[in-house]
C-alpha cells in the first residue's frame, strides 16, 4: 500500500512532498516507511515497525490523514 502527497508549491521553490508506504517484512510483521523532503532536494526516511497488519493500517492511516489536514494533496495511490 502506498501515498504519496505534495504541497502545492509556493513561489520559487520545489514542492515538499510526503510518501507513506506499507509492507510486510520478511519476519511476519510490518513496516510502515515514511519518505518526506522537497521534490529533487535532501529526503528523510524514517521506518516503524508493527507486529499486526491492523495495528500498521491504522498508523498509516493516522499519517496520512495528518498530512491531509496540513494541506498536502494526494497524488498517486496504490493498493488502497
């Protein structure tokens, strides 16, 4: 399952964007990545780690949700 959101870009500068992914590790559980920066600039990455599927859903969930009311856009989905 994957999000990705941007900000409508504002003046000069490249669009910041935010990208949520869901998968399954290779132990059974589940890994919800975060991918955030500016379109062609530095990226963070940062990963968490779920034992249970709904537990993971519910957090990406939860992110992209929070984004949304930031005022990011959805641009691309897959899976949902």
């Amino acid at each position: 399952m994957r999000v990705l959101l941007q900000l409508p870009p504002s003046g000069s500068e490249a669009p910041r964007y935010v990208q949520f992914s869901l998968v399954p590790d290779l132990l059974g559980g589940w890994e919800l990545l975060r991918e955030s920066g500016q379109i062609g600039g530095r990226v963070q990455l940062r990963r968490e780690l779920f034992l249970q599927q709904e537990q993971a859903q519910q957090a990406f969930e939860k992110a992209r949700d929070a984004q949304i009311k930031r005022g990011y856009q959805v641009m691309f989905t897959s899976g949902l």
